[in-house]
C-alpha cells in the first residue's frame, strides 16, 4: 500500500513541477531549466522507472 500512495505522491509533484516549467518557459524563458531536474525525477518515480 505505500507504494500506492508514493506513488500517486510522486505524480502530484511531477504535475506541479511541469505546470511550474511550462510557466517559466512562458513568463522566464531564461530560467525554465531549473525545473526540468524535478520533473524528469519525478516523472521517472512515478513511473516506476527508478
């Protein structure tokens, strides 16, 4: 079961991450890579693939 909620956990954050990049690369072009570690990371966790 907490493989389950980390999981769903690790999903939550990768779509906050993504909705913070795509803002940055809107608003900050510059500056939208620091974002890119977190939701590569957490896209690879929610997947299962790391």
């Amino acid at each position: 079961m907490e493989t389950k909620s980390s999981t769903l956990l690790d999903w939550v954050i990768f779509l906050i991450s993504l909705v913070a990049m795509i803002a940055l690369l809107k608003f900050a072009t510059p500056w939208f890579w620091l974002a890119l570690p977190f939701v590569t990371t957490y896209l690879a966790k929610a997947l299962n693939a790391m």
